[in-house]
C-alpha cells in the first residue's frame, strides 16, 4: 500500500452511510448508483447476506472503464452490529451496519 492509497482509505473511517433496503441504492460515504441501477439480490435472513450488486460497462458510464459494486451484509450475524463488506472493482472496505 502506497501513501496515497493510505490517505484514501482514511476518508472513510469513521464515515456513515445507509442503504435503501427495498431498492440497494446507497448513499453517503460509500454510493453504488452512478448511471446504473442496483439490484437486490438477497433481501438477507437469519439465514443469508443482504446483497446488492451494481454494474456499469464503460459504455455506459463515463468511459473511465467498467465497474462492478457489490455489497454483503451479514444479516444472519445475531448481534445489532451487523459485519459488511463493500467492494468496488478490487477495493474492499469493510465494517459494521446497524438498523434504524
């Protein structure tokens, strides 16, 4: 890891960011819907992950490339402070979700 890759990661520790569980659509900190939709694709149980996953081709965008956004959160984790993880192409961030 670089310096600047350790400044990025420190933009977001500490930072809150919330999910539109119906939809997938995160906003905050941490975003998945930039000209793309979300899709749901696990609501999450006591038993599976809440998962959405995004995608964007570099046609569709603004030609910076492809994209793929997918968050996991471990729903099925028995406490109120829930475990995700957030990927965005092979950048990973990880934490803790709690309902509201």
């Amino acid at each position: 890891m670089s310096a600047s890759d350790s400044n990025f990661s420190q933009m977001y520790i500490g930072k809150q960011f919330t999910v539109e569980r119906r939809t997938g659509l995160m906003a905050g900190a941490l975003k998945n819907s930039y000209f793309t939709k979300p899709t749901v694709i696990d609501d999450g149980s006591t038993g599976n992950a809440f998962m959405v996953v995004t995608t964007m081709r570099a046609d569709q965008g603004v030609g910076a490339g492809s994209m793929v956004y997918v968050l996991t959160i471990n729903e099925f984790t028995e406490s109120n402070s829930k475990p995700f993880i957030y990927l965005i192409n092979s950048d990973a961030y990880l934490g803790q979700c709690e309902h509201f």
